[in-house]
C-alpha cells in the first residue's frame, strides 16, 4: 500500500489576467456542467478539484472594499 502524501498548509492568492481567468472559469464550468474532475494548478502545484466539491459565491464589504469570492471546497 503507498504511503499518504503529508500536505503542507497552505494559503496563497494568485493574480490572473482577465483573459487567463476567463479561460480557467470556462475549463471550471464544462468540468461543473460535465460532472467530471476540475484539474487547476496554482503557484507550481496542482490541484484536482472532485466533481462533487461544494461551490459558493461570498461577497464581503467594508468601509473602503467590496469583495466576491468563488470558493471550491471538498473533504481530503
């Protein structure tokens, strides 16, 4: 039986372009409508987002910021 990979903590932002994000929002969503494994890599590592990963939009504001986020989460 292989050994289980002990992953590092982790917690990094990762600016895109507007066409580079267009282009991983469109890849994400024919993963979303297929029901098939979103594979994405961020900051040299890859991730692989399960089909059955919960999806949520957040939108956050302050005084001075308005933010919206698009969170995948799953169960390791």
């Amino acid at each position: 039986m292989a050994a289980k990979i002990k992953k590092r903590k982790r917690d990094i932002e990762k600016n895109y372009t507007a066409k580079q994000l267009a282009m991983k929002l469109r890849r994400l969503a024919d993963c979303i409508e297929k029901g098939s494994r979103f594979q994405i890599q961020i900051a040299g590592e890859r991730i692989a987002v399960p089909p059955d990963a919960i999806i949520n939009i957040e939108h956050e504001r302050s005084a001075s910021m308005e933010e919206v986020e698009f969170q995948i989460k799953w169960k390791r």
